[in-house]
C-alpha cells in the first residue's frame, strides 16, 4: 500500500552552501561550460517549483523572466536550451 507524504516547506530560512574556488589550471571553456551549467540548473529548478513541468512551455522568455524574479544574470539562448533539456530529463 502507498502511502503519501506532504512535505512542509522549511520555517527556517535558506542559507546557502559556502562556496569553493573552482579548480585552477583548466582552460576557459571549461569554467564558461561549468558555470553555464550550474546556471542552467537554477533556472530549471526555480522553473519546476514554479510549476513549468513542460518545455514548451519554458520559453526563453519565460526562463528570462525567472531569471530576473530569483536575481541572476538573464542567460542566453543556449542557456536557455539547456534549461528545457534539464525540465525534459527531469519528466522522464
């Protein structure tokens, strides 16, 4: 039998995870590629809370306007097409 479990949100409030210093000594592409991926793993996340459980409906103007409400830099097309790749991964 299943048995359904109603998460709570959190009283206490969010603190970030203290960041580290990337790894020295890659080149450029690497850190452009990494920070491009973590950005885009925001955005997908903010989006999937915000209830855009499809990708269609993950415009880029709706990814830049997420962006803009959670405070980061609006991303670029290819952010953008990689956000819709995490939100499909994630249905399947």
């Amino acid at each position: 039998m299943a048995v359904a479990v109603i998460r709570r949100p959190s009283i206490e409030p969010f603190t970030p995870v203290e960041k580290k210093a990337l790894p020295a000594g890659r080149p450029r592409e690497w850190y452009v590629t990494h920070n491009r991926r973590l950005k885009a793993m925001r955005l997908a996340i903010a989006l999937l809370d915000s209830g855009v459980y499809v990708p269609r409906k993950a415009t880029n103007a709706a990814i830049r306007t997420m962006a803009e409400r959670i405070g980061i830099h609006p991303p670029s097309n290819l952010t953008c097409r990689m956000v819709r790749t995490l939100i499909r991964e994630k249905a399947h």
